[in-house]
C-alpha cells in the first residue's frame, strides 16, 4: 500500500493538521463514518472519524457508493464531486467508493475526542507567533 495523507480536522480551534500514514494497516478496510483511534496517526488519547478522502487520481470518495473501486454515476448540482453546475443538468462523473484501500491517497479526519495534549503538542508543531508592529508615528507639521 502507498502512502496515506491523513488531514486530521481539530474541531475546538478550527485548524487542521496534515500527517502521512505509513503504515495502513489501521484504516485498511474502515469506511466513511467509521470511528478510529488516534494513535495510528500519534494521537495517543484521540478519537478521530472518517469524514472523507480521496484516490490516488483525486477523484472523491462518495459515503453511499459501497466498494473500493471507481465507479462512475450520473450526478446533480449539490452531489460529491461537482463543483459548478447548471441548475437541472445531470452529468457523468468517476467517484470512488466509501472504502479505504491501496488506491487511497488522502484521508479527512473529524475529532470527536480529545486527549490530554493539544495536537500541536504531540506532533511538535511550533506556534506562529504575529510580530508586534510599531505604532505609526504622528505626521509632522
């Protein structure tokens, strides 16, 4: 299996986070909605939900199409995978299947627990810190 970007979705602060998964033996098989722990990504005390994702080919993946494997469907304005439409047109468009697989390239994670440490924390994020900019000073006269 390749290489899985995990985009992990802290949802106290707003931020997210991104983090590759090497090793995919905790997201093999596991479907949209389902719940995992946060330690396959070095979240120890996490429990993060499967929001989403896409394949190797960036095509979406779609909650209610079952399989691993692309498939392509006739689809409205407001459905996975479409991005501007005209109002009443169908069109045919390759989506991928609500399962993770080898053909997965990235993951979208939900927090729906947090653990004792912030994410920044535990994956040794440095804070941004804004610059203190000087007052102007007065125009002379």
């Amino acid at each position: 299996m390749a290489e899985i970007k995990c985009v992990v979705n802290d949802t106290k602060t707003g931020k997210s986070y991104t983090k590759p998964l090497t090793d995919n033996t905790g997201v093999s098989g596991r479907k949209i909605g389902d719940k995992v722990t946060g330690s396959i990504v070095d979240l120890p005390g996490y429990e993060l939900q499967i929001m989403g994702g896409s394949d190797i080919a960036g095509f979406p993946m779609r909650q209610d199409l079952n399989m691993n494997t692309r498939k392509k469907l006739l689809v409205r304005k407001g459905d996975v995978g479409i991005r501007k439409a005209i109002r009443g047109t169908i069109y045919r468009k390759t989506v991928s299947g609500n399962t993770v697989s080898d053909i997965t390239a990235q993951l979208n994670l939900k927090v729906i627990q947090h653990g004792s440490k912030s994410i920044e924390d535990l994956w040794g994020i440095k804070k941004e810190e804004k610059p203190v900019e000087a007052a102007p000073a007065p125009a002379k006269q």
